[in-house]
C-alpha cells in the first residue's frame, strides 16, 4: 500500500501585520513607532524627524508572533506576485 501525502494547507496572512512590517534583505523585521497619526503640531520638530525612521524589532517573541501572523512577508517583499501593484 502506498502512503498517502499529506495536503499542505496554505497559511492566511493578517493583512494588518504585513502592511505594517517590512523585511530587509538580512531577514531583520522593520516597524514604526506610534504617536504619528494625529496631535502632531505640539511635538517638536526633532521629535517627528525620528517618529519617521523605520526601527528593528527586537524581541524574540514580538518576532515570532509576527512570523507567524505574516508568514510570506520576506517572500512576497522581495518578489511581489504577477498582476500585483507594487
């Protein structure tokens, strides 16, 4: 008797996870910080400067929570599907 294969399901991406993360080439995962969308005229000048900079995630379990929401992140950043608009 032959084994059956096992089907391989296909994981579903958290749409929110991968518009708000980036990958870089090294496989390190890229935020942004808070406090961007609204009360900015009080905040000085310098503060919203470094509000802007993308920042690397540096806890294990914030990046393991994030692997797992957006597993084709680094797959899908590097090379969008055909017929994407990116």
């Amino acid at each position: 008797m032959a084994k059956a294969k096992k089907k391989k399901y296909k994981l579903k991406t958290y749409k929110s996870a991968a518009k708000r993360f980036k990958v870089t080439k090294n496989g390190k995962i890229l935020r942004t910080k808070q406090g961007k969308s609204h009360l900015r005229r009080r905040k000085s000048k310098r503060a919203l400067n470094q509000l802007d900079k993308m920042h690397e995630v540096t806890c294990a379990g914030d990046k393991r929570r994030i692997k797992r929401m957006a597993p084709y992140l680094k797959k899908y950043k590097a090379h969008p599907p055909a017929g994407s608009k990116n």
